[in-house]
C-alpha cells in the first residue's frame, strides 16, 4: 500500500476564502498588515530611514530623522527590485 501525498494551496477566492477573511484572521492575532516602504541613506545625516507611498500611491515621500530634508521618489511603470537607495 502506498500512500499519496498532497500540497494544499490556498488561492483567493476560491472556496470561500478572500483576503478580508485572511487580513482579518491576521487582526485577531495581534498581525500589523505589511506597508510597503522605500529604504534610504539620507546623507545629509549619515542616517537611514524610510519613504512611505503617498495617499494616491504616486510616489514615495518622506523626510531626514535628524534634520527634516524632504525627499520624494516616483512611482513609475516597471518599478524595481532595489529596496535600500540613497539622497545626493
């Protein structure tokens, strides 16, 4: 007798399942939901700190954690795969 194995996967949608249910199972565990984020060097300061996407989700826009310089970086078409960028 042999026995068969199984993968299960769970895809939205199917079976009930949607991501309210999942983003709510992930409340009831004290889960914070994931926000996207940019790294970044600010060289003003010699600090790293994060960008975070504005309301319309047109760019990424934050400022130094010491001295307060604002930054921006736009949100194009293709994106990126880097995470971590540096100021000029």
């Amino acid at each position: 007798m042999t026995s068969e194995r199984r993968d299960i996967v769970d895809i939205d949608g199917v079976h009930g399942k949607s991501s309210e249910s999942k983003r709510g199972d992930a409340k009831s565990r004290n889960e914070k939901p994931q926000r996207r984020f940019l790294s970044i060097l600010f060289r003003c300061c010699n600090t790293y700190g994060r960008l975070y996407p504005d309301a319309e989700r047109t760019r990424y826009e934050g400022r130094c954690p010491k001295c307060g310089a604002r930054v921006e970086a736009g949100i194009g078409p293709g994106g990126t795969n880097r995470n971590l960028f540096d100021t000029h």
